[in-house]
C-alpha cells in the first residue's frame, strides 16, 4: 500500500496531516500484527486517538504503546484495542457493554461498530472527560456513567457484547449473567499484575471458555473484581 498522498514530500505539513499520517502508520502496524478484521482497522482510521491522551503526550498518541491518562489509569495500547474489538466480534445492531472506560477511546471504536454502547467507569473525572470526547466527536449511540461495572448495568441488559478493558481475577457473575444468548464476553484474566484475554461465549446450552494471549491491564476494582490496594 502506498501512503497517503502529500505525506512523504519535504514539504512542511499541516499538523492535522501528519497525524493522519501517523494514525494511518499505526493503523498498518495493527494489521501487520495480525488483526484482519476491516471493519475494526477502519474505525481505527476514523477515531482520532490523539484527542484521548493528556495534551503533553499527544505526539506518542500513535505508538503501540499504552499511555498515562492521569488517575493512575491508561489509555490501553492500539494493538490490544483492536486485537479484543476484533475478538469481540461487534455487528452493527448490537447493543454493547464497555467496562472500564478510561479515555473513552475504546469506547469510541465500539460506538462507530455497535447500535448502542454502554460504559462504565469508576472514576467520575475519567467519565466525565469521556463524555465530552464523545460529544466533541459526535457519538451519540454512547451512554457513559460513573459505577462499578463489575456488577454491571442490570437496568439495561442484556447484552449482545461485553468487554472489560480492567483486569479481573475472574469474570463477574453478573457480567455473565447480563450477556444474552448467542453473545460474548471478552476479558482480561489472571493476577493483579499479568493476565490473559479470555472470550466467552453463551449458548442455550451453556457458557464457553477460551484463553488467549498474555496481557497487563489496569485491576478492576470492585465487588466482583480486586480490592483498592
Ligand atoms: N479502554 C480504556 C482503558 C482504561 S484502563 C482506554 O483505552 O482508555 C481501565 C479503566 O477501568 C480505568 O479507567 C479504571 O478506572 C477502570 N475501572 C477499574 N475498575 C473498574 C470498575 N469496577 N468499574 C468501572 N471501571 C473500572
């Protein structure tokens, strides 16, 4: 694939250029690690990830790297965000369940794939800059709020997808229990400090398990996830 016109020249370029450029870079750096899913590498394209790191950080935005986004918390890394969407397998009707907020840009590439999203985040100031990145970018199928999503958002399950992007021991009951038939959950698994991308999937039959590669996540902290250290 050749890069976008007007961003090889010796001209100078705009800014709002270059990090198109650099967002189009990372985007094929995603691909090239093996996510194929189209739909997810074009959402990427679309959702300027620069708009969710701290001012200071915004030239590192299109690195492969996890970011500091105050509260203690971080922006998780591009590869992650499109390796557990693409695992997550959205469809535009969907109704989705986010936990763990953050930024919001996770959030935000579920809102251009899903009918409908829902995030929880436990850190109000966290919540509130997501609301208004969400608004800023006009994503309207978006509903965040302040709580603890490891009981999940009861009032309006169930949900068609579920993604937790906090690390948990185990997956919450009430995650599971607020996933509809035919749906998946996806969720880092393991100890406080390393985990591993677990998916399940709920059939009229029963509930599956699959573990997949080793991750570091953020803990949830909650009633049905860690203790606050
Ligand atoms: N997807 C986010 C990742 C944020 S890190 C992004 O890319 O920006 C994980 C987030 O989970 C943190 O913001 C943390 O505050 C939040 N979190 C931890 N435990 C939680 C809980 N029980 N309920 C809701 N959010 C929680």
């Amino acid at each position: 694939m050749e890069p976008p016109a007007g961003a090889a020249g010796g001209e100078p370029e705009s800014l709002s250029s270059d990090l198109s450029y650099q967002r189009e870079r990372m985007v094929r750096l995603v691909a090239s690690r093996g996510v194929e899913d189209a739909r997810v590498l074009q959402a990427m394209r679309d959702i300027p990830r620069h708009v969710f790191v701290p001012g200071e950080m915004r030239s590192q935005a299109y690195g492969d790297h996890a970011l500091p986004i105050g509260s203690s918390q971080t922006i998780s890394q591009p590869y992650i965000v499109a390796q557990m969407t693409a695992l997550l397998d959205v469809q535009a009707e969907h109704s989705v369940l986010e936990v763990g907020t953050g930024s919001g840009y996770q959030t935000a590439i579920l809102a251009k794939l899903a009918r409908r999203v829902f995030s929880l985040e436990r850190v109000s100031k966290l919540a509130q800059q997501a609301i208004q990145r969400m608004r800023d970018l006009d994503l309207e199928n978006v509903k965040i709020q302040t709580f603890d999503g490891s009981v999940g958002w009861s009032e309006m399950a169930p949900f068609d997808r579920i993604i937790v992007t906090a690390g948990a021991p185990s997956a919450p009951q009430p995650l599971l229990d607020q996933l509809a038939v035919g749906g998946k959950l996806v969720i880092p698994e393991g100890g406080r400090e390393l985990q591993r991308l677990v998916v399940y999937r709920k059939t009229k039959r029963g509930t599956r398990r699959q573990e997949g590669e080793a991750v570091v996540f953020v803990p949830l902290i909650g009633r049905h996830g860690w203790q606050e250290s």
